[in-house]
C-alpha cells in the first residue's frame, strides 16, 4: 500500500464542517494508545480494506520514514486530521477534528474505519455502500455530508456498555420500525449504529 507524503498544510475536504476550536476537548474516556500507535492503526485499518493512495494529512510535519505519522514532538493550533485513500478507483476522504489533539482524532478515524469494516464482516452492508458518504465528489458532482457517528444516532455516550446499547437501538427501533409506520432509511441507521458500537 502506498502512503504519500503531505505538505503541512491541512487542507479540510469540501463538504465536511469543521469543529469550532473552542468545541473541542480531548476524548473523554481516554483513548489508550500512544500517538504514534493512533496513525499507525489507521494505517494497519486501511491496509485491511485494500486502500490504495493513501494520504494522512495534519497541520504537523510527518516524517520522511513513515509519511503517515507527524512528528512526535510537534503539536500544531489546528489538531484535524484527514485520511484519503483510493478504493476501487473511487476516492475517499475521513476526517476528525471534534478533539483537540493529533491522537484522538487519529485514533477516532482509526475507530470509525473498524466500524465501517464489522459491517461488512457481518454481512450488514458491504464497505462501498458504507463508505458511499464519504466518497469525494467528481469533477462536475456535489460535496456529501459525513454521516453522524453511531453513538449519536443512538444518543448514548461514545464509550457505553453492551446493555446500554442494546437498549437504546431497542428503543429505536422501535419507534423507526417501518412496520409501525416509521422511516426505514432511520431503523436501517439505528441498525448499522448499533451493530458498529457491540463491535468496538
């Protein structure tokens, strides 16, 4: 797999708001790995899917060796990162910028990248379909907006236990199940939510 280079000049992908500085914070539940661990298990993540022209981008210089880590001692004002890659000719773009430093937001693109990835482990939905919104628009199409984490769909706490997800997606479902008259395009979203936050 090949990792590109980058300048250090985040470029944020159009279509993808930005997280006003004084918003975030750092991850409340405390990722526990080393930020070196954080870039490289987005790495590992992406080799998983079989991603090609992979390009980590933050505000930091990266280093020559491994162009997808920035230097460890370097702590830029915009903590954003950006992940784009190629995947069956289509490309792609992830970005986190809701904490406040380099790790979080790497760890927490690494996270959602697994998640995507379960879904398709469990036959829910393959990764193209689930990477859908976060294509990059062509030449002549529309920038798309980055769907909401599963966590919020479920309005539970990014780091809840099995018995409080299971609950709230039962809920959900419930009042969305297209059976009593709710939005199936919502049950499917509660669906997939829940399914992403049993696999962390």
């Amino acid at each position: 797999m090949e990792v590109r280079a980058m300048s250090e000049r985040l470029e944020w992908p159009d279509g993808f708001e930005r997280t006003p500085a004084g918003d975030r914070d750092p991850y409340p539940h405390g990722f526990r790995v080393s930020r070196t661990r954080a870039f490289d298990n987005v790495l590992e993540e992406l080799r998983k899917m079989d991603a090609r022209n992979v390009q980590v981008e933050t505000a930091a210089p990266h280093t020559q060796a491994q162009p997808h880590r920035p230097y460890a001692d370097r702590d830029p004002d915009d903590p954003g990162v950006v992940v784009y890659f190629e995947r069956d000719g289509r490309q792609f773009a992830v970005p986190c910028d809701r904490w406040n430093n380099l790790r979080d937001n790497a760890q927490a693109i690494a996270k959602y990248l697994n998640a995507k990835r379960a879904l398709e482990r469990y036959g829910v939905q393959t990764v193209e379909s689930e990477f859908s919104t976060q294509a990059l628009p062509s030449a002549d199409g529309d920038a798309v907006t980055p769907p909401e984490p599963p966590h919020e769909i479920l309005e539970v706490a990014p780091d809840a236990d099995d018995g409080v997800v299971q609950a709230a997606a039962r809920a959900k479902k419930k009042e969305h199940h297209p059976d009593r008259g709710g939005d199936r395009e919502q049950f499917q979203q509660v669906v997939k939510a829940e399914g992403a936050m049993l696999d962390e």
